[in-house]
C-alpha cells in the first residue's frame, strides 16, 4: 500500500446571514505530517477528468458518470501519490473541502470496521465534485459512495451552495451523518468527531438509513436522552484536550470573547452563533492563530516555555495549504465562486481571491513541482515562513503590511473586474486574466516582504566584526 498522509487540519464553516456580505463560507487548512508537502491549483476541464478512477493508497476503483463539471482544486505537486484533490469550487458554484481528519472510538469501530479497501481524502473531491449540483446533492453522492464501498479513516467533510452549507462526518466503515449548518451560524472544527445535537426527523439533518437503529442495536448512546453524536461515536480523549479542543475554544473566543470556556473542555459546543458579521479576514485570521494573547503563544512573551508547548496551534508548520471557499449571492453567478487561496504556514501568507469558473490557474500557482523553485508560491511562502520563524517580533510588522497590502489591492482588483465582465461573452478568459493579476500582486509583495526581511536580519548576523579605529 502507498504511503497514507495523514492530515490534521482545521476547519471553519460560516452559514451565509453570519457572513459580512451574505456569502456562504467553507474554509479549511490541509496539514501534512510533514513540514513540506508541494501542492498546487489547478482547474480540471471536463475532458481532463478521468472517466476510470483508481486510487493509490487503497484498491478503490470506479467507473465515473460521462458528465462531469469542471472544477477547481489544490491537488498534489509531486506524482505518484494519488490525487488528494482537498478542495474546490464546480462550474455550477457547488463548493467541497475534503477532508477534516477526525476522531472515532472503539464501540462504533467494533460494530461497524473500517474497510481498507475503501474510499479515503485521497479519493473524495475527484469522484464527488463534477458530479454535484448543489451542497446536499454533495452529502447524498458521497453518503452513497461510503455506504457502497466504505471507508478507511474516520474524516468531516464540507459542502456549500450560494444558500447552504454542509458538514459530513463518516462514522465506522460504512455509516455517516450530516447536518445543515444555520444560517445565522459559524462552526469551528479541528481533528476530533465534531457534530452533537442530532435530530433524525429534521429536514436540515441526513445520515445512513440505519445508523439510529445501529445506535440502538448495539447501545452506543452514553446519554440518557437526545442523540449527541459526538458522544456516541467520537472521542473524549486526554489527546484531544492537548491537540484538538484549544484550537476550537481559541476560534469560538474571537468570535464570542464572552465564552466562559477553557482549551481543555471537552463539551465545547459544535454550531456557534455571533453578533458580529464575519469577514473573509476574520477566517484568515483564525486559520492563521497560535493562541496571540494567551500565554500559549510560541511566538508571545508572556508564557513560560511549558505553556508555549502545551498546546497545538492552528497556524502551523505543517499548513500546506489553506482555501476558503466562497459562494457570493450579491454578484452574478458567473463570477460568485471564489477560491480564495494561500500557500505555506499561514503566518507570513496572504489568501488571494481566484475566480473558480476560469480556464486555467496562474503558473505560478500550478506548476508547483517537487524541487524548490523561489519562483513558485508554494515554495516561497515556505521560504518566508521558515525565516520570519527565527524572528517572529522583527519580522511580524512586516508581515502585517504584507497581508494587508496583498488582500487589498486583490479585493479591489475583485470590485473592478466584477463590474467589467457583467456584459462580457467570454468571462472565463476575463477571469482567468484576472486571477494571473492577482497572483502577480500576490508574488511581488511576497518577493518584496522577503526583501525587506533580509534587510532587516542581515545587521543581526552573528557572523559580524567591527574595528572602530
């Protein structure tokens, strides 16, 4: 069997009344087990699409539908590995992240295994995505798929519509449930079984026909009343107090400071509501935190070395890539979805708009490949991330500006071409135009701020002597 890479991302989901600008927001880190790990952005023409899948990692095969959709996606940059597709937006504005690796326990494990020929994140994206047409359709195609051939790890999925969003948790080998996520709601989730409260009767709820009887067949439920899923399948582990649960209270506390948690509670609630509109910036920032303002912060000045070590931040070395999808409902459909990307540990990177429904993706950007190459993003993210570490309070200003100036000039190159191509006839040359702008924008500022973080490390070498005479 191939080598099985195992994730340990962080996920937000955003319904589109909590959004700043009525959009509906999925977005999520892919984390490596490794520091490095290239990946790129493509987008995969109907005709590229593979009619016969076959996975690398598990025996898995399929015979695909003749029709699929083009779609974004940020597969891997080294061959070999199989696809693991991670994310992306159709030509029909259906948006999928794939996936969140998740926790799981014994008794639901025993009743239902996992299968190693199944289907796993290697696989999801490419044998769902071109074949949806809106975000339940999602749950439904890949629900069948999971009960049809089953699963080898335990994994949260996403899925968004301009209306929608979904959260799919796989629970044992061949069982599953999804919820809708309100409107007015935000969900931060990091790698441990996530949804609680469960009502099988509810039109915003889907799950395998079985699994209620499969719950109380083999008395997995530990409540005494109500179906907390959480509490029934996942995990409540001493782990999960040190590597997943601070990274949901840190989330949960920008965005509701008023929350009387700690990182260790292991009941931290699962769909989340706030009074403050939330902004592409704010999922940025929490997909980019390492607890600021707490004694937990490797980077802070305030915690004693224990205390920086205590917990695993969101904003990591192991970042290879963070996408936040993005359906808009105040712009014309051709131009609604928008894979906003960044490449590297997302503490020195920049999320830059893509447009989805485009013809190709900046080169830039997809032709990562597996040698460093500072002339593609993927590596020189990396390398601002791996310098502006040996330095983080020298750097961190610098960085500041970067962002700001990088996510500015982007947006407002987003405003302008949104109003340029309402009445063009070929928008998908319009678009791709326009994301290789951006991606220019976005490689001279990184260039620049690399610039300008040599400048300011070189007087700092230790390698230095000076004669006064």
């Amino acid at each position: 069997m191939a080598k099985r890479y195992v994730g340990s991302c962080t996920t937000v989901l955003v319904g589109k009344k909590a959004s700043i600008d009525g959009s509906t927001i999925i977005a999520r880190n892919e984390d490596g087990e490794s520091p490095l790990h290239p990946q790129k952005f493509v987008y995969v023409k109907p005709e590229d699409q593979p009619r016969h899948y076959q996975s690398v990692l598990s025996k898995f095969a399929i015979d695909l539908p003749a029709d699929p959709l083009g779609y974004t996606a940020t597969p891997e940059a080294e061959d070999g590995h199989g696809i693991w597709a991670a994310a992306g937006i159709n030509s029909e504005n259906i948006a999928m992240t794939s996936t969140e690796t998740i926790t799981t326990n014994s008794r639901v494990l025993g009743v239902d295994p996992l299968v190693a020929a199944g289907i796993g994140e290697e696989d999801m994206p490419t044998i769902v995505l071109p074949y949806i047409h809106s975000a339940r359709d999602g749950v439904q195609r890949l629900g069948s798929l999971l009960e049809q051939y089953g699963t080898y790890e335990s994994n949260g999925i996403a899925f968004a519509d301009k209306d929608e969003v979904w959260y799919f948790e796989s629970i044992g080998g061949h069982h599953w449930a999804a919820i809708r996520i309100p409107d007015d709601a935000y969900v931060v989730a990091p790698n441990r079984f996530n949804i609680t409260d469960f009502d099988f009767a509810s039109d915003d709820t889907m799950s395998s026909a079985d699994l209620r009887d499969l719950i109380e067949t083999y008395h997995l439920n530990p409540d005494t009343e109500g179906y907390n899923l959480r509490h029934i399948f996942g995990s409540a582990t001493i782990k999960d107090t040190r590597y997943n649960n601070p990274r949901t209270w840190y989330g949960q506390k920008y965005f509701n400071p008023e929350f009387n948690t700690t990182p260790i509670d292991q009941d931290l609630p699962f769909i989340c509501r706030t009074s403050k509109k939330i902004s592409i910036e704010d999922v940025k920032f929490v997909e980019s935190s390492h607890y600021e303002n707490t004694p937990y912060d490797v980077y802070g000045t305030t915690g004693t070395p224990a205390q920086k070590k205590l917990y695993r931040p969101i904003g990591i070395n192991r970042n290879q890539e963070l996408h936040i999808l993005q359906i808009r409902n105040n712009v014309p459909a051709a131009v609604a979805g928008i894979h906003w990307l960044a490449f590297g540990p997302n503490t020195f990177n920049a999320v830059v708009p893509f447009y989805a429904n485009v013809n190709d993706t900046p080169a830039a950007y997809r032709e990562t490949g597996d040698k460093f190459d500072v002339t593609k993003m993927y590596w020189l993210s990396n390398l601002l991330a791996t310098f502006g570490d040996y330095d983080f309070s020298l750097f961190k200003d610098q960085e500041d500006v970067f962002e700001q100036k990088t996510v500015a000039a982007c947006r407002h190159l987003q405003l302008t071409t949104d109003e340029a191509v309402k009445d063009a006839k070929d928008i998908g040359d319009h678009l791709t135009a326009a994301n290789e702008q951006m991606a220019t924008i976005a490689m001279a500022n990184s260039n620049e701020l690399l610039g300008q973080m040599v400048a300011a490390a070189a007087p700092k070498m230790k390698l230095q002597f000076t004669l006064h005479d």
